[in-house]
C-alpha cells in the first residue's frame, strides 16, 4: 500500500490566508522528504475556509522544491473554467512537472462556486462530461478544433496564423494525457463506473462511511470489464482522515477536542452538505434522518487516531472492510498544533505504513 496525502484544505476563516498558504506549502515539502509518492490539492473560489482557489498555481508554485512526489489537482473543478484555458493550463503545469501531475476532475461540490460563475442552475454533471470531451479533443487534435457543444464552443479557424502556430493549444508532455482521476463522494457511485470504463481511476472520499466506500470498487470493476481493461486494487485510492500520536491520550484529545482541527473540519463538511441535501454521505444506515446525526459521532467514526500500533490495527479493520486498495491518502488538516501535527506525519510514514505493508505482505 503506497502513501499519498489529500487535502482540501480547510483552515479556520479567522487564519491569515499568507500563513495558511505557507503551512500547506509546507505539509507538501515534509511529504517529499517523507517519501509520500503523491498528493493532491482541492480547488474552492470561494471558500474562506477552503482557501486554495487554484491547485494549479499551488502546484507550479512547489515543483521546483520537490522533485520525486507526484502533485495533482483534486480537482479541477470543470463546469466553472473554459475547457481550453482547462487544456492549456493543465498541459503548461504537466510540462513543467515533467511527468509528475495527476490530472484530477470533478463536477464540483462548493454551491457558492457554481452561483459565482453563474452555472449553479445548469446541469453541472452535463457541463462536466463536456468539459473532459473538449479539454481531451483538443490534446488529441490539432487546430483550429472546432469543437461543438451545449455549453461551450471552441475554434480558432478564424485567427490562425500556422506558421507562427497562432491558435494552437499546447498538448501535455505525458502522451496522450496526464493520468485522470476522479473523486468519489456518493454511495455505489455511478460515476466511479463510467469513470472506470473511460480509463480514469478514483479517489474515495475520507467524509464517506466505510460501508459506502466498499461500494466503489465493484462499481470500478465493471468500468474496467466494460472499457477492456483489468481492474486493479493498485489504482484504488482513498483518502482518511489519520492522527498518530506517542501516547494513546494526546491522539484522543487532538482528534476529538470540539476546538481542535479534525472537529473543525467535519463540522464545515457536515453544514455545507446537510444544507446540499448530501447528508447521506455520513450515515451508517441510509434510511435515518439527517436529525439523528451528530458531529461527534461522525468524527469518532471517520477519524483514525492512536498511537503507532492502534492506527496500524485500524488501517488493517479498514482494509478488511472496504478490501484492497493501493493508495491510502493521508487527509491534510489545519495544523493547530504544528509540532503534533508534523509529528504524526512522521509517525505515519515512518512507522505506520512499514507495519501496514508487513501486514499485509506489501
């Protein structure tokens, strides 16, 4: 099992934007050195909390400190950008990553994103499959394009210049595409399917109950038999939210304080997606009703924390639930305590995964 990180992010609104880019920034460098092999990075406009308004730059912004983890975006977020500013953007950060971009996708979660750009009322998934169609046509064809949709049209026949490749959009230095991967939040996604038989590969959700994140890779497999392709665990990834601390009690009170970070991160999920109507996501049983959820059960529940051994023994449950998977992704959250928080990323490298591997015959 390989080690990536995940994160959104989400930090306390009250934080200085300068000093939270810094952290992230610098939760990627110890991932680097750690030998994290890749991670990813969300995209929100307008998000005080989720405050990373492009992976892309951020990305740009690391490559030149790392130099063997992957970064990829998680993800674009397609009905809110021109699907060629998508290609050409995507394929500049693939050049200058030089093979080292994971090219994540998705319709978008954030209402308050889809209501700025004007797309909120629109049938985002539609905009999205569209979006992918164009922003893969324009790497697989040569200008002027002219690309016809519902939402977007592309051409530039009128403005060439081909001896100065006036009107060319740049293809990506991994041939035919960086590799795609998708995000999964819903219960027996369909997506993750179509996902799947298109030769994308998903990431599951660390909000998501580990019954329902069972439920994704059956629907894999039938994307992959249906696209002609094997299905392996190995490009399976999913994302959790882990804590490791030297001694079982500081792990319990910095993952479960109702001041602390993980409390704070599902708390801002929790509201935005009970007033999305998505609250399903963190229920055990589908039929409940959203009143019968409470935070503190949902943080006990989707929160590995402990020490060495009992997050090596949690991580080992989980697997046991969902089966195998090839990519555990490491949840970011707001280093509230900055010592505790770098240490339990070493804990999980150094420590963790070794044991899990172990365990497992990795």
């Amino acid at each position: 099992m390989n080690l990536g990180f995940f994160t959104m992010p989400i930090h306390p609104p009250s934080r200085s934007l300068t000093e939270t880019l810094k952290e992230d920034r610098e939760l990627v460098l110890l991932a680097e050195e750690l030998g994290f092999v890749e991670g990813f990075i969300g995209e929100h406009i307008t998000d005080g909390a989720e405050n990373i308004t492009s992976p892309l730059i951020f990305i740009a912004w690391l490559l030149r400190e790392t130099s063997r983890i992957k970064l990829g975006t998680g993800t674009v977020n397609l009905p809110i950008h021109h699907p060629a500013v998508v290609a050409a953007e995507v394929a500049m950060v693939d050049h200058m990553a030089e093979g080292r971009f994971l090219f994540g996708i998705s319709p978008g979660g954030l209402l308050s994103d889809a209501e700025a750009m004007g797309v909120i009322d629109n049938d985002r998934t539609a905009m999205f499959l569209e979006a992918i169609n164009h922003v893969l046509a324009i790497w697989a064809g040569e200008p002027p394009y002219n690309l016809e949709g519902n939402f977007w049209s592309i051409s530039t026949e009128r403005s060439m210049i081909p001896e100065l490749a006036q009107g060319t959009i740049a293809k990506p230095y991994q041939r035919p595409h960086p590799p795609i991967v998708v995000t999964a939040v819903a219960p027996f996604s369909k997506g993750v399917t179509a996902a799947a038989e298109r030769g994308w590969d998903p990431i599951s959700a660390n909000f998501l109950q580990p019954q329902w994140v069972k439920t994704h890779w059956p629907n894999y497999a039938e994307g992959c038999t249906a696209g002609g392709r094997p299905a392996d665990p190995a490009n399976w990834r999913i994302a959790k939210s882990v804590f490791v601390a030297d001694d079982a009690a500081t792990a319990e009170r910095y993952a479960t304080d109702p001041q602390g970070p993980y409390h704070f991160y599902y708390h801002s999920l929790f509201t935005k997606l009970l007033r999305a109507g998505r609250a399903n996501l963190f229920k055990t049983d589908r039929h409940m009703p959203d009143d019968a959820l409470n935070l503190e059960t949902i943080v006990d529940q989707l929160v590995i924390r402990g020490t060495v051994d009992q997050v090596v023994d949690q991580i080992l449950a989980f697997r046991e639930t969902v089966g195998d998977f090839g990519t555990l992704l490491y949840a970011g959250h707001d280093w509230t305590d900055k010592d505790l928080a770098r240490r339990s990323m070493v804990l999980m490298a150094e420590e963790v995964m070794p044991r899990v591997n172990a365990a497992i015959g990795g």
